[in-house]
C-alpha cells in the first residue's frame, strides 16, 4: 500500500501503529485531498472496489462512484471550498460505490477533515452494507410472504399485547366481525366478546403473567366472538405465545364454527329422525315377515278350500286382515321419509341420457360408463331433481369401489312386478314399474355388509370420506316415491343396485300401473325339481309355483345340502339354484359337480345381477339358462320348458 506525506509527522512507533490500524481494519479506509485526488486505499478498499491500490493512488476518487454520483461530489467539493459548508462532512450516510467491474454494492461512508500545512484532506471510513441490505431484503420478503399468508388466511388471525390490546386484525377477521382494522386496532380485545367473557378473559391474562399457568395459551377451545352490530356466533380459538423486545404478545387463530353448528343440528334432527325410521322400520320389518306368511299361505289356503266355501272365508278374511296389518307396517316403513318431493312425469330414457355428459365429467377417466336403455320405455312418476341426485350418489358409490378403474353400466326397462313378488316383498305394490339398474364391475360387497348398506350413517369408507347417509337418502326417496330398490352383491362380481319406480298411466299418479292380463297359461310339467335357494321366502315361494304347475319339488337351503341331495338315489330331472349362496358352494359350482353324477341334468339358473355383470365378469356360459330375479310363475314356467326343450326332454 502506498500512502501519503502527513503532518505533523508522527514518531516511528506511531508511525505504525497507525499503519497496523489502517492496514488490518475490516472496513475501508481512503485518504483524498482537496481536489479529491486518492493518497491512501487501505487493503480492505482493495477487497471492495477490486482495485490494487496503485491503480487508485494519484487518481480522481469519482472513479469509485457511480456515473449519476460523479457531479455530485464535485458540487459538494467546490461549495466546500467557496463557503466552507460542511454538507458531508463529519457525518456519515448510505451511498453507493462502483467496483472495477462495474458492478455496484451499498455502503455507509463517514467523511471527516484533518488539517495539514498544505490544506485540509478527509478520510473516508467505507463499510460495506451489502450483507445487511441481503438480511434486510430477507426480512422484507418474509414479512410480505407473512402478510399475504395472513391477508389471504380463511381464519382470523389477530394479535394482541400483554395489556389485550389489538396490534393486528386480518382480513378475515374483518369479515368475522364486522369491524374494520383500523376501528379494532390499538382497542382493547374485549370489544369482540360478549360481556359474559370479558372479565373471565382479564382474569387469564392476568393470571398467565402473574404465574405463567397457562390456562388458555397453546390450547383451542370454543367460544363466543360478539360482532359490530352486537350479534355472537360461535368460533374456536387458539392462542399462542411470542417474545417481542422481552414482552410477550399474543397471536389468536379464530376460526368461524357458525356452519358447522348448524351441520351438528342437522346431523343430530337427521339422527334422531333416522333413529324413529329405524326402530319403526324394525318393527315393521319383523312384522312383514310375520305377515308374509300369514298372508301367503291364507291365500294358498283359500285356494285349497274352494270346496268349503264357509272355510275358505275363514281364509279370506285371515288374508285380507293380514293386508291391513301389512298396510300399517307400510305406513311404518314411510315414518320418517319427510323430504318434500314434487313428482311429474319422467322420461328416464332423456333424463339419464342428460346425465350421461355429466357422469363423464364427474367420473374419473379410467371408469367407462355404458348405457342401454329400452326404447319403449314408460314414463316414471317421480322427482326428477331427486332422481338424478340418487343416479349421481350410486354413480359415485360404483366409482370408489372400482380403485383401479371399470366399466359402470346404467339400463332401463319395463318391468312387471306381480302378486307372487308382492308376497316375498310386501311394501311393493303389484304393478308396472320402470326399472333403472346401475351396475359396476368393482370389488362388491360380503353379505355382512350387503345387509347393512341402507342403513343410515353405516359406511365400510374411511373416516371423513364418507357419511353413510348415501344409498339411505336413495332409499328413502325410492320409498316415497311409491318404488322400490333391490341390491345385489358378490365380492368379485361387482354390484348392480336396481330402482323401481311407478309407470305413468291415466290412473291416479303415484301408484303403480296395475299389472297387465296374461292371456297365456302357464305351462305345466311333472317332472322332478332340486329348488336350491337360500332366502326362505324365495325358495317357499319357486316351491309353491312350481308345485302349482304339476311339478315334484325337492329344496335345499345352500349348495352345500344339495350336494347331499344329489348324493342319493331321489330322482331329480331339473336342478333349480340361484347363482350367490352363502356356504362356500355357488350355484356354478353347484352345476358342475351335479353334473360330474348326473350327466343328463338339467339345470335353470337364477340371479339377482345384470345379466352384463355376469358377461363382464365371464361367469355367464355358453348355453347357460338364466332366469333373472324378481321373476313370475309365468317366467319360470317358460324357463323350465325351455330348459326342458333344448334338451330333448319335453313331454
């Protein structure tokens, strides 16, 4: 480093010291003289401005200075020396040098004046302010991240002083309470709670700063906010604890509870009205059974009795009680149905194919949904809104049981539903129906959880995904609209959940059709049928009609008892067997080990599924007879025959 002449001259020793100083200091140090000509660049100037001090000594200090500076300094100079005003002189402010490169950085500069023979000459003390301007730019970004997070927050965020005094009141409590930040701001907190609140809330403040007992501070709890106008609702509130400058302040997380509570009341008025319909629902249950086969059999009884007229109506006026009785159950089961339906007539085949857009977007793309409907479709009485609410929660439902993705299939049709499926289902109404299946391919569903599914707030999903009031709102629109719905569910097949709702006719709207006159007798025969069917009342019911049809009938309850059956010598031209049983055996495999004895069985299978179920999951076979569930004496009549036919048999 190369320096200048001082007077007066220093001793040696001195001499230096000084050069020690100035050479090991960690700010810079310039010398210049009056015509502001550099005569000292201490080692950290060097560093800063990236000149050796030989290239800076003898040189115009305006080369570290930027170009907008330059005129500057030489106005402040030339003033000094015409007036002797000491503008920068013995005080220090931000400028900004400018490195050899060109780049620039901030600095603090301190100029001070000393005295000499030839004139007076400054020293300059440089400190780099680069590092605090990248800190202070830091914090400035931080505090706007902070500010937008606290601007844009849906809770209210609201900070407050050791004396409850409000520093900070975001937007979202604004909206909260009606206040704007600035009428809030520097009052006490106490303006936003009930007076109720307002001395328990002194009370704990004043307790925490005495003792620290932190009653309400880390915690959140429920509680009531008191806005402008003078209204409350309830909000939970979680406070927290910071250190400013040693005082504690406090921050409050206040988030609105006013849609929730009224979720809860609803929810609580839905239970408990859930809570009626069920134990109505039970009761009426247990007593359709009862009266099922009061019903059934004082019908077959009558039919048997024909010879003894006063007998026979003994048996009628058992039925017709039995049907009264089974009216008041009906009335049960409707309890607690007390949505507000406006019915009109519905052509599903529109409806559903309106819907069809809708379903593709809601669906998620690895879910392919098909559609078949029936061209001559009647037209429903129901609630259109309703009815697409209900397509919507099945379409849905279908959906999270394909996780891996699967075909969902939505079909219409006429169906008749006559006396015989009125006796297996007693709420349902004989007559025409519209009929509306929606089938998925999924995981489907073990008959635990099958017999569970209508009822409300059951639900096999996660905690939060789902609240079990779906298929129980679907059921109980069907239920009021005078319709009815039938799910059936194998684990692996999938699920196909049919709705049944009233055809439109110029009879009164809200019944169903009465159904259509058979012309065609039933076909009978004498042969001997294995009926396999686990529900009693079906299989009570396929033991009637075919009885009634001439035929020799032997039952077994799962495929497991008629296996046994077959092991015997009981003559047996016709097996007969739904498709699911419980009791590891199904009515395939039942088909085929009956076969591996009995060659020349025949065989009638009968399912509650779509048939396209059964297609997609390649369980329907090649020359396979199905007859589909709910069928009529009629159906199964032609069914046997056929089965009988194709196979040479028929008598």
């Amino acid at each position: 480093m190369q320096t200048g002449d001082l007077d007066p001259k220093p001793s040696s020793t001195e001499a230096a010291w000084l050069r020690a100083v100035v050479e090991t200091a960690v700010d810079g140090v310039i010398l210049i003289d009056t015509r502001g000509i550099v005569l000292m660049f201490n080692p950290a100037c060097e560093r800063l401005f990236k000149y050796q001090a030989r290239e800076v000594i003898g040189q115009n200090v305006k080369m570290l200075m930027p170009r907008r500076y330059r005129d500057e300094h030489d106005s402040y100079i030339g003033n000094f020396h015409r007036t002797g005003e000491r503008k920068i002189i013995g005080i220090g402010r931000e400028v900004v040098g400018q490195r050899k490169d060109g780049s620039t950085f901030p600095m603090d500069l301190s100029v001070g004046e000393a005295k000499q023979d030839e004139g007076s000459i400054f020293v300059g003390i440089i400190h780099d302010l680069t590092e605090r301007e990248r800190v202070e730019r830091v914090l400035r970004e931080s505090a706007a991240r902070l500010r937008a997070v606290v601007d844009t927050a849906v809770d209210g965020v609201i900070l407050i002083d050791a004396r409850g005094n409000v520093m900070m009141f975001n937007p979202a409590c604004e909206r909260l309470f009606k206040y704007k930040a600035e009428e809030i701001i520097g009052e006490n907190v106490k303006v936003l709670m009930p007076g109720s609140y307002r001395a328990e809330h002194d009370r704990y403040i004043r307790n925490f700063l005495d003792t620290g007992e932190r009653k309400i501070i880390g915690i959140g709890r429920e509680v009531v906010g008191q806005r402008k106008d003078g209204s409350t609702f309830p909000m939970d509130l979680s406070v927290g604890e910071a250190k400013q400058d040693g005082a504690s302040i406090f921050v409050g997380i206040i988030h609105d509870l006013t849609d929730r509570k009224r979720t809860e009341e609803q929810l609580v008025q839905a239970q408990k009205m859930e809570i009626v319909g069920q134990l109505s629902g039970g009761i009426a249950h247990d007593f359709n059974n009862l009266l099922t086969v009061i019903v059934g059999n004082a019908e077959f009884l009558g039919e048997q009795l024909k010879p003894r007229e006063d007998l026979k109506r003994l048996a009628d006026d058992i039925g017709l009680a039995g049907e009264r009785g089974a009216e008041l159950t009906q009335r049960l089961l409707a309890f607690s149905r007390r949505q507000t339906l406006r019915p009109v007539a519905v052509d599903c085949n529109t409806l559903l194919d309106s819907m069809h857009k809708l379903l593709r977007r809601t669906m998620r793309e690895d879910i392919e949904v098909r559609t078949d409907f029936d061209l001559d479709l009647r037209s429903a009485y129901a609630d259109p809104a309703q009815l697409e609410s209900a397509i919507l929660n099945l379409s849905l439902n279908a959906q999270d049981a394909m996780a891996a993705g699967g075909r969902l299939s939505i079909t219409t049709g006429n169906v008749s539903l006559d006396d015989h499926y009125h006796t297996v289902h007693p709420e349902v109404r004989p007559g025409e129906y519209v009929l509306i299946a929606i089938t998925d391919n999924g995981e489907g569903m073990e008959k635990t959880v099958l017999d569970r599914v209508f009822e409300p707030f059951f639900t096999t999903k996660e905690v939060g995904k789902g609240s079990g009031l779906g298929l129980s709102m679907v059921y109980g629109f069907v239920k009021q609209s005078n319709g009815h719905v039938s799910i059936y569910s194998e684990p692996g097949l999938g699920t196909t959940v049919r709705i049944y709702l009233p055809a439109l006719s110029t009879h009164t709207p809200g019944q169903p059709v009465p159904p259509r006159a058979k012309q065609d007798v039933a076909p009978g025969g004498k042969e001997a049928v294995l009926v396999v069917e686990d529900d009693p009342f079906v299989r009570s019911y396929a033991i009637m009609s075919l009885e009634s049809l001439g035929y020799r009938v032997t039952a077994a309850v799962d495929g497991n008892d008629a296996l046994q059956k077959l092991g015997t010598d009981i003559q047996i031209d016709v097996l007969f067997t739904d498709i699911v049983m419980p009791g590891g055996v199904n009515g395939w495999e039942l088909a085929d080990r009956a076969r591996q004895t009995r060659p020349d069985l025949r065989v009638l299978l009968t399912s509650g599924y779509a048939l396209e179920t059964l297609t997609m999951h390649g369980r329907l076979r090649d020359g396979s007879v199905i007859l589909a569930k709910p069928y009529r004496k009629a159906e199964l009549a032609g069914r046997l025959r056929e089965v009988l036919k194709v196979t040479g048999c028929d008598r």
